[in-house]
C-alpha cells in the first residue's frame, strides 16, 4: 500500500455540533475539507492501532465518495478493520448497533438527519464512541482541536472499493468487511420484539403503511416488516433509498409525510401508519384518525412495554428531554419508577442508560428509543409499537383513547419562529430570564405562575452542568409554557414555544388542540412579547 502524506491548510469552521459537523454538500466539497474532518477524527481516537471501526451513512448524495475516503484515511492511520454497510449505507440507529455488537471503537456516521440531500443539499459527518452513541464534547472538543492545527493528512493511494458486495478485502494491512446493513440490526429487533406475534397479526389481515421518505430505512423495513414480519408487499412505500431523498425533506411530520398523514386521517386509514427520516432514527406515528405526538407515544410505550420480550422484566426508568410533555412522568409514577429530565439532545440520554437508570426515553423531536442502543431508533418504535397492538388485540386509536382515559391528556403544541434576527431572538430570551424571579404568584389570563426558570441540568452520573438550556413557566391550572431556541437551525434563529396543558375530565378528552390551548398560546405570547419583539404576529409552524 502506497501511503501518502498530503499538506493541507487547518480550517477554521470544523467544529461539530450536536450531531457532528453538518454543512451544505457544496462546501464538503471544498478541497481537503472532508479529509481534514476525517483525519481529525481518526487521529483522536486513542487505541485505534488494529482496533475496529464501524463506517456508514444515509445514503445521500457523496455518501459514497466520503466511504471511499474515510477508508482510505482509516487504513492510513493504522486501524485494524472497517465494518462498512454494504453501499456504504447504514442507518444510525443500525450503526450504534454495530458498534456495540462488534466492539468496535467506534463508528463514522454520514448523515444530515432529516434535512434534505442531493447536490445542493446538506450533508454531515459524525463520530459515535464504543457505547454506539453520539462522542461526547470531550471527544469532539479534541476533534475541532486537531482541525484547526492539522498541517498534513494520511490517506492510502488505493483505487476505489467495491461496497455493493458482502464480502471482505484489504486496504494494505487493514481488513474492509461489507456487510449486510440489516443483519446485526434485524437480529437485534427480533431479540427484543415478539415478532411472532406480530407475524400473526399481520396473516389475520392487519394493514399498515410504512413511509420511508426514499430515505436509508426502506432496505430495513422492507426486510423487517415485509420480509420477516409478513406485512403485505406494498405496505413499505418510498422504501428505495434515493442520493436526493425524491426532492423532498426527510422529516416524519404531518407537514413532510402528509401523503401518510392524509391517509391515516381519512376514510380509508390502515390500521396503522408509520414514517421515519432520512437517517433511521426519527419516528412518526399515526393511528386511524388520530396523530399520535411523540410526547404520547413515549409515554404509551412506556406503559405497555413490558409486552415486548425485551422489556418483560419492567423498566427501570424513564427519560425525557424537558420540553417533551410530561405524559411519561404520570406513567413513571403509576409503575413506580424514576424520571429524569434532561435538556433537548439525545445525548444527554447516555449517561442514564449507561448507568442503568433508564429504560426508555424520548424527545418531543419525534425521536424514542431504549438502551438497545445509545441512538434514538425510529424503527424500533414501530415495531413496539406493532407488538403492543399484537399482544393487546386493540386498535391503535384506541390504545391512544385507553391511555387518555387512564392518565389523562396533555394537549401540547409546538410553535415555530424561524429564521428570526438572532439579535431579536436573543433579546427576548434575556427579557424573560429577566422577569422570572418575579413570575410565580402572578395572574395572567386564566392561569396562576406556580414556577418559572432557566432550565440548568445536572446530570446525576457524571455531575457535569448543563446551563440555560430554556426557560420554563409552570402553571397552577397544570400548563406549562417553555420557550428555547432551537440549537440546529441554519439560518438566523429559530424560536421554539411548546405549549401544553394537561386535561383528566373524561368529557374533555377528545377537544382540538388548537382550541384547548388558545388561552395558554396568548399567555406565551404576551409574556414573551413575541410579536413586539420578532415583529412576527404568527408562528412559521404549528405542529
Ligand atoms: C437533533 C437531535 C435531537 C434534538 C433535536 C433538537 O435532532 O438529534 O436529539 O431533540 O436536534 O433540535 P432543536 O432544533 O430543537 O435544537
Ligand atoms: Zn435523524
């Protein structure tokens, strides 16, 4: 093997974010600007002399070439083995599983989520550590460190591989296996699920639509639901992975997916519909007439979860990011086990799993997922999702009504200001930390201030702090108002306000959402002073 040492000139603009380094494709392609990421990453893993690392993406437009530089630069920097999925896809969740299955040191995701591909689109690098989740900012702080000084970077002078075939070969001294990208994923799916009585289901004639935004998972629902699980061909749409995503965002939401959404609401619903984003790990959910929110689903899985084999023996706790609605807590409470809090970020997850505090956990963001993996998983929780309705014979719908009837109902709402003037975004953030200390006790409209602050987390296994991570206004008539801004945006700033107020008179269950929140949406708007302040009278997005 020819290795080349190539100069290159540090730059200043690497540094990853929550889930990597995310940029337009254009400007990956500046020169050396992926190799430089890559060899940064590479060169701040300790022990990588002959240890295993896990390579893979979603799929979309320079996954390809990118596979074929990272191994490149892998075997140049002296690891022992790639696993790589076979046409260099795998999804995220699938990667954390491999990871972790293979003892790998860990694993370079290719993935910008659910925002859109192709040419002009986006595209993302991230490094996931030996537990199969997201590195975490010790890790990634040395990672921006070496690409600011980085003069030179490693790479084998080899011709391209061939990723379309299972199969091993070598890049010099360094093993490359392409493997399956299902196998280890589908394998762990079946260990955790009672895929017997799903198959059941599915032969007594159980419909389903599964919408894969031509995105990474098709390959994976195709195997799973329709392969193993017996659904009927057809019940996986859009299920072929596209460079571009079809044109569309990868998003599972009712704006995004609103083909399945339209569907599911309308007479001729299946009895159940799903859809998942552009990296596998998001998740929507939609029952016959009913849009199931992530908040709720949490919670409903975390009620019935003890169906699935996986999970038989109970569970040990329950975690949510602190804007999710707090469904979940009034489940935790019933079977008497924690809940923690966490600010928005799948990683602050980790620790909890890691340390065994946890079972389950999920985001208002449409992500859910378990200890299985330290990746939110939007296949898994269809599958739970799946089992549940196998094992209790009920109707989606009316598994999501029986849980309202039990515990209650959170109406929640998200609003959206997007693309706001940060400096506008961020005067209306500081004037409401201002006002806090004077909030509880106050009357405004209907409600009462029982608590106001800036969210601070301290996270119970390492003690590490996380500050002013949004402020929340609690209510004495149960409601809740939180504000943050969204830390993924790409242009300006985007303002999150999540709404929600909780409702157990059996008559009140089933009101709109818009309608039983106009009172509290008022009340977030005057204490924030959003129109004055944004000069936006309404929200860009309802959800
Ligand atoms: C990413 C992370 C999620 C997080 C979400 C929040 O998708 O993977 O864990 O919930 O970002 O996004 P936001 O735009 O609200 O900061
Ligand atoms: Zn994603």
């Amino acid at each position: 093997m020819v290795l080349k040492r190539v100069p290159t000139t540090p730059f200043s603009d690497q540094k990853p974010g929550t889930s990597g380094l995310r940029k337009k494709v254009t400007h990956f392609r500046q020169a050396h600007y992926v190799e430089t990421f890559v060899q940064a990453i590479v060169q701040s893993v300790p022990g990588r002399e002959g240890a295993t690392l896990v390579l893979g993406g979603d799929g979309r437009f320079f996954n390809r070439a990118v596979v074929q530089t990272t191994l490149k630069i892998a075997a140049a920097n002296g690891f022992g083995r790639v696993l790589v999925g076979r046409g260099g896809l795998l999804s995220t969740p699938a990667a954390s599983c491999v990871i972790r299955k293979h003892g790998a040191i860990g694993g370079i995701i290719l993935s910008a989520s659910h925002n859109p591909g192709g040419p002009d689109g986006d595209f993302g690098i991230k490094f996931n550590t030996a537990n199969g989740g997201p590195a975490p900012e010790g890790v990634t702080e040395a990672i921006f460190e070496a690409t600011k000084t980085l003069t030179e970077y490693r790479i084998a002078d080899v011709p391209d591989l061939d990723l379309d075939q299972v199969g091993t070969t070598r890049i010099g001294d360094m093993v490359v296996e392409v493997i399956d990208p299902v196998a280890d994923y589908a394998a762990l799916m079946a260990a955790l699920i009672d895929f017997d009585a799903i198959r059941r289901l599915f032969a007594s004639g159980f419909r389903m639509r599964f919408d894969a935004m031509s995105a990474v998972t098709g390959p994976y629902a195709h195997a799973i639901l329709e392969g193993m699980l017996g659904a009927a061909p057809g019940t996986v749409v859009n299920g072929e992975p596209k460079e571009d995503f079809g044109g569309h965002h990868p998003d599972p939401n009712p704006v995004h997916a609103h083909d399945l959404y339209d569907l599911m609401l309308g007479a001729d619903a299946p009895d159940f519909g799903a859809a998942s984003d552009g990296d596998g790990d998001r998740n929507m959910i939609v029952a016959p007439g009913l849009f199931v929110t992530p908040s709720d689903s949490l919670a409903i899985l975390s009620a019935h979860a003890t169906s699935a084999p996986g999970y038989a023996g109970g569970l040990a706790g329950i975690a949510r990011s602190m804007p999710t609605s707090r469904a979940a807590d009034r489940v935790a409470a019933a079977l008497g086990i924690g809940v923690y809090e966490t600010p928005t970020g799948w990683k602050f997850f980790g620790t909890l799993l890691d340390a065994g505090l946890i079972t389950l956990c999920g985001e208002e963001s449409a992500g859910t997922g378990s200890n299985h993996v330290r990746e939110k998983d939007g296949l898994w929780a269809v599958l739970l999702w799946l089992n549940i309705l196998a094992v209790t014979g009920k109707r989606a719908d009316a598994i999501v009504r029986e849980h309202w009837a039990r515990f209650g109902r959170d109406y929640y709402t998200r609003h959206d200001y997007e693309e706001i003037a940060s400096d506008a975004a961020n005067r209306l953030m500081d004037g409401l930390r201002e006002k806090l200390a004077a909030l509880p006790g106050r009357r405004i409209g209907d409600f009462t201030v029982s608590a106001a602050d800036d969210f601070r987390y301290v996270d119970p296994v390492d003690g590490s702090v996380s500050e002013r991570q949004g402020v929340r206004v609690t209510f004495a008539e149960d409601a809740r108002i939180v504000y943050r801004l969204s830390g993924t945006g790409t242009a300006g700033a985007t303002l999150r306000v999540y709404i929600e107020r909780y409702e157990a008179a059996p008559d009140r269950l089933e009101r709109p959402v818009a309608e039983m929140l106009a009172p509290l949406v008022a009340v977030a708007g005057e204490l924030a002073e959003i129109a004055a302040l944004t000069g936006r009278a309404e929200p860009s997005v309802v959800t």
